[in-house]
C-alpha cells in the first residue's frame, strides 16, 4: 500500500515539475525548440513502457497543473491528453504486436497528429468560432512537423537507452533467422 502511494506521489511531483518546465522553460525557446511537447512524449513513454494506470495518474496530474498555468479553458490538457492516451492505448494493444522502436515510433506518430488534431477542434470550437480553423494554417502544419521530429528523436533516444538497460524489449521489428 505504501509502495502505491509513494508511486502515486512521485508522479504527483514529476508531472508538476514537468508542467512547469514545459510551461515556463520550453514554451519560451526560440523557433522549433518552442514546439517540444514533454507531455505527449512522456505520456507515450509510460504507456509503452509501464502499465496504463501510471499513465492516466500521469495524465490526470499533467492535465490538471497544465489547465492550472493554461490560458485554455480549464480541462483542455485533460480532454487532449486523455483522448491521446485511450486512442495511443488501443492502437499499442490492438495494432502494435511487440514493443520495438518501430512500434514506439509510430505510436508517437499517431499520438502526436491526434494530440494537434483534438487541442485545434477544441480551440476552434472555444473560441466562438470566430478565428479560422487552426488547420488551414502553415503555422500549424510547421508546428505539427517540428513536433513530429522531436517526438520521434525522444522515441530513438529514450528506446535506445531503455535497450541497453533492459533485454525484453527489441531494436528491431523483424529479426534475421540466418545468413544466405
């Protein structure tokens, strides 16, 4: 019980002192550094990696100090994160056999075009429908390809290290049997 709740607090501090980080640091970087969404590829790293009831703690405690520093209405990292992360979990457990770098990738492609897509309809539909849909933008199709790269860089980098600190886990998609 008490192991439970000191991961639970853990978490509680981790997802704070990366709210913070990702509102006060990242957010204040020049050009495609400003566009490093910690929250997205934290969230896929703990679920491919560590089971989905981290994950959601993660996500409620993120969700919840984000709104807090947000000038989104309060919810709107909830919604998006919680969407994300039921859509990235049924995909990892329906589509994605085996928990290769390949299969990370791409669940951190898709998280990341779901995680855009969902924040633009809800900032569209919050904003009395008054600005333009955010996808009709160069500047949303710029953000979502430096987004991309950077997931996909935390995706190489942090499967990479968790290879050489554990052997369950697979550098490739398909193994070779033999040699011809």
């Amino acid at each position: 019980m008490f192991n439970k709740i000191g991961q639970i607090i853990i978490l509680i501090f981790f997802s704070l002192l990366i709210s913070v980080l990702q509102f006060s640091f990242i957010s204040s970087l020049p050009g495609a550094f400003s566009q490093i969404n910690l929250g997205v590829i934290l969230m896929i790293f703990i679920l491919f990696f560590f089971r989905a009831r981290s994950t959601i703690i993660f996500i409620f405690f993120f969700g919840f100090f984000m709104d807090i520093f947000s000038f989104q209405f309060f919810g709107f990292y909830l919604i998006t994160l919680g969407a994300v992360a039921l859509i990235a979990y049924l995909i990892s457990k329906n589509w994605l056999t085996n928990k290769s770098l390949y299969s990370f990738g791409v669940l951190f492609l898709i998280s990341t075009l779901v995680y855009n897509l969902i924040a633009a309809i809800l900032a569209f539909l919050t904003s009395d429908l008054q600005s333009g849909f955010s996808v009709f933008n160069f500047s949303f199709w710029q953000a979502l390809f430096y987004q991309l790269v950077w997931n996909i860089l935390a995706a190489i980098l942090f499967f990479n290290i968790l290879t050489l600190l554990a052997k369950r886990f697979k550098p490739f998609f398909l193994e070779k049997k033999g040699r011809i």
